[in-house]
C-alpha cells in the first residue's frame, strides 16, 4: 500500500502537514486525496504546512500550483505555509514564483489569510 | 588523497528522492551553508527526475572535491539523448510535458554546469558546487 | 673547474645538528645582536622575541641534518620548525614591522651560522658547499615567513569582508512584524545572495510579514540590482511576507525609466516614511499624528 500523507480538518480547512521529503508518488497521491477530501466535505480551504520540508524542486512546486487551482475550481482556496528561506530561494532562482498560490508565515496566520481570501470570494 | 566516490542508481522517481537527500546530506557535511546545500540537492533533484523520465534510467555518481570545498555530481543515462541541447536549456521548454523548468533552472543553481548527449547516445550532464 | 653537486657533500662530516645544539645560547645571542643593529625589538617585547629565537633555533637544531634539502623544510619533521616562524611572524606584526624586516631577521641568522661552521674548519670545498646548503635553506624559511604573511592579511581581508556584509545590510525590526532593511552600497550577485538570505531568515525568526527593502543608500538602480530586488521580494512572498520597496530618489526613478528597468508588481514608495505607514497599515496598526498638521 502506498503511504499517504495524513489531512486532518480543523475549523472549516483541511490541514496538512508535510514532514517528510516527498517522493513524487507520494505528492501526486497527496493532489488526488486533497481533491476527494474537499468534494467530500464541507471545507472550504486546504492549508499545507511544508514547514518541515527541507526541499521543493519543480515537480513539487507545480503539484502546490496545481491543488491551489484545483481548490479554486472546486469553490475553496489553498494557502501554503511555512516554506523555509533556503527553499525560497531556490524556487526564484529556479524560476518558480508560484504567482497563483496563497502563501503566509505558519499556520495561525494561513487560517486568518483563508478567512480573509473567502471573505473576499462571491 | 584517493576521492570519495557515492554512486546512486536512477531506475524510478523513488530513487530520485534518495540521491537528493544524499546529495543534501553530503553538501550539509562538507559545510555548504544551508541554502547552498539546498540549491545543489534541487538540481540534483531536476537532474535526477530528468534521467529517471527522459533517460529511461541511469545513475549518479557524487564526489568530493578538494576535500569537501565542492561537490561534484555527473548523471548518466543511455536515454535516446538531447537532440537539441540549446533548446533544452531554455527555460519552459519541455518534451514531456513535465520538465520545463528543470533543466535551464538546475544550471542556475550550480556553478558548472556541462552536458553531453547526441541522439541515441544518452546523456551525461556534469555539474559542481564549491563552498564558498 | 669542477663544480661540486649537492650529491658530492659527505655527510656526516659536519654534524650541523649538534654544531647548532651545542652552541645555542652563543648563536642566539650573535644573532640577536646582529638583528638589533639593523631593527631594535620594542624593550617590552624584546624577552618575547629572545624566547621565540631560542626555540627557533632549538627546533632548527632538532630537524636539520648535513643531508637536508632546501625543499625539506616544507615537509613534515620541519612542522616544529615551521611552527616557531608563525610565532616570530606574529609578535613582529604586532611590532608592526614591515614584511621585508621580517623575512630579513630570520634571514640574518646566516652570519652567525657561517661562524659556526668556519669554527669547526674543514677543507675549503666541503666548507663553501656546507655554507651554500646553509644559506639556501635558510632562505626559503625567509621566504616561507612571507607567506605567513600574505595568509594573515588574506584572514584579515576575509573577516573585514564579512564585517561589511553585516554592516552594510543591518536587518532592523521597526515594530513587532515589521522589518526595515537599509540597503547601502553596489548590490554585487554574491552580496545580494547572501543578504537575501539574511533577510529571509529575520523573517523567520521575528515571525515578521511586512518587510521593507529601503534603497535611499544604493547609487544606482540597473537591469541587474531591479533583478536583484524582484527576486527578494518574490521569495518573501514564497515565505508569506510582504515587501514595500523604499527611497527611490527622483533622478534613480529617471534612470530606471531611461534604462527600461520595471519593478512590475512590486510596491513602492518614495520615503521611508510612507512605507512605514503602509507596512503598519497592513498591519493592523493604527498610527495616530499627536499635532496633525
């Protein structure tokens, strides 16, 4: 069986937490449960803490683009927290701003900015 | 002092991660600051995922150099090869559907960066890290 | 007429080692005295210096012997030696004696030397041949205490580099969540990176989201240092911070126009002063003028 990223939810968000190196299986199968996780409940925003991620090359980057737009597809909206200066760096020298994708400091601050991106949308 | 040679095999985009962290892990121990080690681990990463898809396959080979002041990876495969190298390199270009950004961005983040391929040669793409 | 090859010297017929050993204290104090005609040592670092010489002379005692080559004395049974010179390097810098004294004083150990082995006599060839030895590798010891030198001054270089590094990108927290960094000087690619980094990892650690880049100090806005800028801000907002761009005087403005240079997206004020408020605005926080005016 293919291990799977656990997605906990928690006031309205689906939350998860990435704290191991994610192998490109294991990243596509995150962007197809996040995306039966949010057809099946009521939540209306994903929050994916990559805090613990030491690394995020392009694949990976665009499997986060991909899960922001399909939650805007979906009526929600995804934030991503918590990316480390080091992998920062490296994704804009890389090329990859992720211009479509929410970002904020940690999770206390990615729930305010869903709250506040939801209150924005129709 | 004979170098310290790691070779790493690329068969499926699982291995891809384990040459990456071995790469991170070298870099971190030689003492590349955190964010140089990360930069090398990344191209590592494209290069490695770029040998897995394209290549059908292959293999890293990490090395010391100068006792740790850099590091060295090569990646080979016997792929059907680049026919068009220049064309590669230049940023969103992708024959698969997936590699954009990935070959022209891992140049960025080292500080050689050479390639070698011809159509059905396979490719060897050597890149090195120095310290700083 | 024959000319005698270092192979031709017989060895063992000097016994440099303990010619050196048993005369010690009257080589080092010939040598002293010759050095103090030409430099004085400072009277508080004079004991210093007589004790650096003995143990000099001491190792040299120790790791010569009448078959040493020149080249030798970079090898390992000369570390001592070696070791006694970066000590002399040293206390002569902190005399603050020139580079050429330094390698001159080590190297006026020669006459003294040439003393010794005209006393233990000898035939006229294997004299001039031990004499020569003698003094070739007496010179490269000088020339290695040159070197010290040049590495010394590369450290201090190095550390200064660094110390303008932190000086030049002071990351100040202006208010809880709000960072200001005063950008000074050329923005060349290695600095930008590093202080880039820097900045990113305040952020982090002051749990900052609004983080203004104040360019009033930058001489010049070109293609390259615009590049620079966006690139920040772009991996602030990966982090979840915002940036405001600050100090864009009136005749930069003009440059980057003239030179096609676009900060796109990126925030901008003219002063300081007005990305403060707007930073603070973001925020959250109120700012109140006591006398309005």
């Amino acid at each position: 069986m293919t291990p799977r990223i656990p997605i906990l939810e928690l006031e309205g968000a689906l939350l998860v937490t990435v704290q191991v190196d994610l192998d490109d299986q294991l990243a596509v199968q995150l962007e197809e449960d996040l995306g039966a996780a949010l057809a099946r409940s009521s939540a209306r925003g994903i929050i994916i803490d990559i805090s613990g991620l030491e690394l995020v090359d392009t694949f990976l980057s665009r499997i986060l683009a991909q899960i922001a737009s399909m939650s805007r597809v979906l009526g929600a909206e995804a934030v991503l927290v918590g990316m480390r200066p080091a992998v920062a760096v490296t994704l804009v020298e890389l090329g990859m701003t992720l211009d479509g994708v929410s970002t904020a400091l940690d999770i206390d601050r990615g729930i305010a900015r869903l709250h506040a991106l939801l209150a924005e949308s129709p | 002092m004979p170098s310290e040679r790691e070779f790493w095999p690329l068969k499926a985009t699982r291995d891809v991660g384990d040459a990456r962290r071995a790469v991170h892990a070298a870099a971190r121990s030689a003492g590349f600051r955190s964010a140089d080690a990360v930069r090398l681990a990344t191209a590592a990463s494209e290069l490695g995922r770029n040998a897995v898809i394209h290549g059908k396959g292959g293999r890293m080979t990490l090395e010391r150099l100068d006792e740790g002041a850099g590091i060295r990876l090569e990646f080979r495969d016997e792929g059907p090869g680049i026919p068009d190298i220049e064309q590669a390199l230049v940023d969103g270009f992708s024959s698969t559907g997936s590699m954009g950004f990935g070959l022209g961005g891992a140049r960025r983040l080292v500080h050689s960066f050479q390639i070698e391929s011809g159509a059905g040669e396979g490719t060897r793409i050597t890149v090195v890290r120095w310290r700083r | 007429m024959r000319r005698p090859a270092d192979t031709d010297f017989p060895k063992g017929l000097y016994m440099i080692s303990d010619l050196i050993g048993e005369n010690a204290e009257a080589l080092l104090d010939d040598w002293l005295e010759a050095a103090d005609r030409v430099s004085r040592a400072r009277p508080e670092l004079a004991h210093e210096r007589r004790l650096q010489a003995r143990s000099f002379i001491e190792q040299l005692g120790q790791s010569i012997d009448d078959d040493t080559r020149p080249e030798d004395v970079r090898s390992a049974p000369w570390s001592g030696v070696r070791e006694t010179l970066d000590a002399i390097v040293d206390t002569h810098l902190d005399e603050g004696k020139a580079p050429a004294d330094i390698a001159f004083f080590v190297m006026s150990i020669k006459r003294p030397l040439h003393r010794l082995l005209v006393m233990r006599g000898g035939e006229p060839d294997d004299m001039l041949r031990v004499i020569w030895r003698v003094d070739l590798i007496v010179d490269r010891l000088g020339l290695y205490t040159a070197e010290i030198q040049i590495r010394r001054k590369e450290q201090v270089i190095a550390r200064q580099q660094e110390e303008i590094l932190e000086l030049s990108s002071p990351v100040v927290q202006v208010w809880d969540g709000v960072l200001a960094v005063p950008l000074i000087g050329t923005l060349d690619s290695y600095r930008t990176q590093q202080v880039t980094e820097t900045i990113l990892e305040a952020v982090v650690e002051t749990r900052s989201e609004q983080v203004i880049l104040d360019i009033t100090g930058v001489p010049t806005v070109d293609t390259q240092v615009a590049h620079h800028l966006l690139k920040t801000v772009a991996a602030l907002r990966l982090m979840g911070a915002e940036a405001i761009v600050s100090g864009i005087r009136p005749q930069i403005a003009q440059t980057m126009v003239h030179l096609g240079v676009d900060l796109g997206q990126v925030v901008t004020k003219a002063r300081l002063s007005d990305a403060l408020k707007l930073a603070f605005r973001r925020g959250g926080l109120l700012v109140s003028g006591g006398a309005a005016n």
